[in-house]
C-alpha cells in the first residue's frame, strides 16, 4: 500500500465536508419528520390551553382549605436497647 500523506488542507477540507454532511443530514430528517413535531408540538399546545380553561372555570371557594391532624396515638410500647 502506497504511504497517504495528509497535509493541514486535506485534514481541515475532511473536517468541513463532514460538518456539512452532518448539517445536511440533519436537515433531511427535520424536513422529513416536521410533520410529526408540528403535530406533537400542536397536540402539547392545546393540552396546555384545555388544562388554563379548566383551571379558570374551577369555582373559587371563600375558605381555605384546612390539613387534618392525624389522631393522637395512645398505649405506645415501651421499647428498650440492651
């Protein structure tokens, strides 16, 4: 095999033809795909919007509301360490 010798310009001309091909490859699939993230994205939008409506036609109570204590424990056992 013949000996390949890569100089600066060989190595930054295979570093750029990479970033684009990654660039482009990246395109491709947001165009093939934009349908489902446009919907998904729509689907996020309008759960977000029915969640504020429903919020908004909750009624407003004039109390607030109170935590219940939990009842008081009585005839705990007696437990030693020996």
């Amino acid at each position: 095999m013949p000996d390949v010798e890569l100089n600066e310009f060989d190595f930054i001309l295979i570093l750029i033809i990479g970033y684009g091909i990654g660039v482009a490859s990246g395109l491709v699939f947001c165009m093939k795909y934009r349908n489902v993230f446009l919907t998904r994205s729509k689907s996020i939008d309008n759960l977000k919007q029915h969640n504020h409506q429903n919020q908004v036609s909750q009624p407003q109570w004039d109390s607030p509301v109170l935590a219940s204590a939990p009842p008081p424990l009585q005839n705990l056992p007696k437990i030693t360490i020996e």
